[in-house]
C-alpha cells in the first residue's frame, strides 16, 4: 500500500463526502481526488519521475494537502516546508535534497528575489495565488497552479503507478537547533505503518471530524490530512491558533470529534472560560510535541471530564512511539504511555543492555514506523540506527531518557543531552518544569542549564505569566523549595512576555 491509497479509497467509498473544509472553502473526496490527478500529470509533464522531491512550501490550505496527494500520485517524494522559513535555509532544503520543484504562495515566492540562481537542481516553480510571470525567463519554468490544473482538466484519472511501499514517500526536514537540518527519509511503508498504527488506537470512524490547526510542515499536522483520509473522515484546516476564540467557535460549529493540541495551546485553553464554547461533539483530543504539565492534565480532566485525553509521544524519525490510554490518564498522569500497536519499545543502558523496571536509560524502537535513515548522512545514520536484537534489524535509538514502570508505562526523564549536571547531580527540566506549571499564575515554564563557575552548571527557570497576575521571583522560589530537592531548586528565574519557538512551535531552548 501507498500513502496516496489512503485518498483514492475514501474517493471510491465516500465520492460525495466533505473531505476538507479550510475557511469558507469545502471540497468533497470526488474534488480533492481529480485535483490531485491534475496535478500529478502536471508534474509529469514537467518532467517529476519516480523518486524525485518536490518541496512545498504553503501554509495551511486546500492547495497544501493537494500537493501531497498529487505529490505522491506522480511518484514523487514531498517535503513540507515551513513557509515562514528564511531564505537561507530554504535554500539549504531545496539544494541538500536536490528538489527538482516547488509549489509555493505568490506573495513567498516575491520575497525570493535573487533566489533562484542559488538553487541550481530546481526546474519547476509552481506559484498558488499569483497568475503573472515572477521572474525573467531562465532556466527555470513558472507556472500558475490555476493554470495547471485547468490545463490538465480532463485528466480524471490518475498517473500509473511506478512506486512500491518500500519507495520514499517523504523528507521530513529537523528543525536544525544541532546544525544543519537533517532530512528524515520516510518510506510509503513507515507512513502507512504509523497512521494504520495511530488510527487504530484513537479508535477513528468515517464519521470523525478532525480539527487541526498544527501547521502541515509538523508532521503532527500533517499526519491528521494523511489519517483523516486513510479513515474517510472530515479534516477542517485552520491555518494556526492564532486566534482561539474564532477556532473554538468553528470547533463547536462544524461538530469536531478530534482535537490535537501542543502544550503551548492547552496553556492558552487554560486561560480561556472554556465554559463559554460547546465542546459535547468532542471524543478526544490528543498532545505530543513535548509532554504535557501534570498540573494541566488536572485540570483539563476538570473542565472537559467527557472528552478523551490521549498523551503521547513521538519523533519525527518514526512518527509515534507511545500513547497512554485515556483510561490511564488520571492514575498515571506523567506517563506517555505504552508502545502504540505494532511496535516494540525497551529502554538500554550506555552498554546497550535492557535495564530493569525503574532505572533510567535510553528509549529504543522497534517497528516498521521507522525512518530509512537521514538523507546522505550515513554517519548520523548509524549512531541512531544500530543493530537490534535479531541479526537483520536496525532499531532507533531514541536519545531520549526514561524509565518504565513494572507494567510496562513509559515515563520521559529528558534528553540525553538535555539533563543538567548541577552541584554533581543530574538535574531532569521536566521535573523542575512540572512543579513550576503546578504554581498558579505560570503559564509556561521552561528549564535550563547555564554556566557557573561553582555549580558547573545552575539551573535557571524561564517563565511567562498568566494575563494580570502579579508573581514574583520570591513567589517562584518559595514554591520550588517546597516541592524539590535543594540540588533541584532554581538559582535563576526570569521573567518574559513570550517564549523564542522553533518552526514546529516547541520551546526553543537553544535560544533561551
């Protein structure tokens, strides 16, 4: 099975159903399937063959999950680029993976003046919104995407087939907080693997509607388009959560079943009267990105006790690794659960060997989820896919720290090099985090390490409060001396209106 098998069955099985819904734009699985065909031939018409990538760089939209589709349908390999990516680095994207297209806004691609002399693989510019030529003619061809697909109007069909599962489906770009970005190879087999693996635990129907205002370059969002399809269900697009008053009134409007948030936006619902929006069509919102506050959990069992709370756990490399099922949330709140279906997790020691229940170590996956590798790095490769327990296998090692409890419930520690070393003791953020989102008036906290010449290394907690709530650094101290060992206790505490954020909206904490 193919990725884009997931769209040509749902258009086989719901023809006449809505598909997706973006704005005051609703396109049925019929729609969304010929526009995808239009657009595979008219990829092969510019000459995109079997294997070839095609970077697109939208925000969320119709046009952006076309793409995919139309993408894969002409056996190409897509890459999902944040468009609020800066010249430079998309310029690195596009010449690492030698992408031979690019399908992005007219107003991105007026901003690239002087561009296109840097990315010398590039042949074809597709251009949503903009009909007039952008540049002089080169060696490079323009083209409209309006035009395009009313040129390749008859072609309801879609291209022969030329891929198998083991072929590339897609380069999932790293944010690069280490470096260059790195991209994730990802085959039709791992994709197919990870949603048919996720869809099964979230338990979703044809009759799911699922809300994702996850921008698609997160491959948190864009795994609800490839999971909506593959079950038949409704996808609404949002293009972020900018603005939640409007999105949860949407929520409401449309009857969505399924919320996938980041903790970043739970702490922005937590300030909200969410009394005041109608969430009963709600069946269950799910979190990964980074682990939600324990404190947030509590409360957000609190405000929506009928909806299901799916904590999770993932990376790019392999999509998803752990959920904890609802049932577990109120019991085991700081756990990430167990390994999804069709997935073995175990966690190693420095020598490699399996650790007893309890002793921290590092988090390895087997499963058909996993990446090929990253693209041309055969050194980055090798030190994260290593030989497993059987002779024909490679299996990830995750640098993630956890411990697992006796029945098999996964507990994140930090990455391995995340833990701060302070006074001679291994110091976890995660933990000074959860008692910092535990102080009322916090609305997002974050912990690092910085020099000092006594300690090695002091701890400093980074804070943003909630609207008008006075809380000061004494307020902070006096909480943290409470609740954590004195060695765990913060040195530094400061104060910001907002939090610097990587592309797929985690905390940056390089930058901080």
């Amino acid at each position: 099975m193919q990725v884009e098998d997931f769209l040509e069955h749902s258009a086989r099985e719901f023809p006449r159903k809505t598909a997706l819904v973006c704005g005051e734009r609703r396109c049925t699985y019929q729609e969304i399937d010929h526009q995808c065909n239009q657009l595979a031939h008219a990829l092969i018409g510019r000459s995109v063959r079997r294997g070839d990538r095609v970077a697109v760089c939208l925000n969320n939209s119709i046009e952006s999950a076309v793409s995919v589709f139309g993408i894969l349908k002409a056996g190409g390999v897509f890459m999902m680029v944040n468009p609020t990516t800066k010249t430079d680095k998309l310029a690195y994207v596009l010449n690492n993976s030698r992408a031979s297209a690019l399908i992005s806004s007219g107003e991105k691609l007026r901003s690239l003046a002087g561009f296109w002399a840097q990315t010398p693989h590039l042949k074809t510019v597709i251009s949503v919104g903009l009909t007039e030529p952008i540049v002089a003619a080169d060696s490079k061809h323009f083209a409209s995407w309006n035009h395009l697909l009313a040129s390749h109007a008859n072609c309801i069909g879609p291209p022969a087939k030329t891929c198998i599962d083991i072929d590339l489906a897609s380069l999932i770009y790293t944010s690069g907080s280490t470096g260059d970005p790195k991209g994730a190879m990802l085959t039709h087999l791992n994709m197919v693997s990870a949603a048919t693996s996720i869809t099964t635990y979230l338990e979703n129907t044809p009759d799911d509607i699922i809300l994702d205002t996850l921008p698609l370059s997160f491959d948190y969002g864009l795994y609800q388009v490839l999971m909506g399809f593959k079950i038949g269900g409704t996808v609404m697009l949002e293009k972020n959560f900018a603005f939640p008053h409007v999105v949860l009134k949407r929520l409401a409007q449309e009857k969505v079943t399924g919320f996938p948030i980041v903790p970043m936006m739970l702490a922005i619902l937590l300030q909200m009267d969410l009394s005041k929006y109608d969430f009963s069509s709600v069946r269950y919102i799910s979190n990964t990105g980074a682990a939600l506050p324990v404190d947030h959990i509590v409360k957000l069992r609190k405000l929506l006790p009928h909806v299901r709370i799916y904590s999770m756990y993932g990376l790019t490399e392999c999509k998803r690794v752990s959920y904890l099922p609802p049932d577990q949330i109120d019991k085991r709140p700081a756990s990430v659960g167990r390994g999804m279906p069709n997935e073995e997790v175990y966690i190693v020691n420095e020598q490699g060997d399996r650790v007893e229940p309890g002793v921290v170590g590092e988090l390895v996956v087997r499963g058909s989820n996993l990446m090929k590798g990253y693209w041309e790095r055969p050194e980055e490769t090798e030190r994260v896919l290593r030989p497993g327990p059987l002779p024909y296998e490679r299996v990830f090692y995750t640098g993630d720290l956890f411990w697992m409890d006796e029945e098999g419930y996964l507990y994140f520690v930090g990455r391995k090099d995340d833990i701060i070393k302070s006074r001679g003791e291994k110091v976890s953020p995660k933990e000074v985090e959860n008692v910092l989102h535990s102080l009322e008036g916090v609305a997002e906290a974050a912990v690092i390490g910085v020099p000092d010449p006594v300690l090695g290394q002091a701890i400093k907690a980074v804070l943003v409060r909630k609207n008008g709530v006075e809380l000061t650094t004494t307020d902070v101290m006096r909480h943290c001396r409470n609740r954590l060992e004195d060695f765990m206790v913060p040195k530094h505490v400061e104060f910001r209106d907002s939090m610097p954020r990587t592309s797929t909206g985690k905390i940056n904490k390089r930058e901080l």
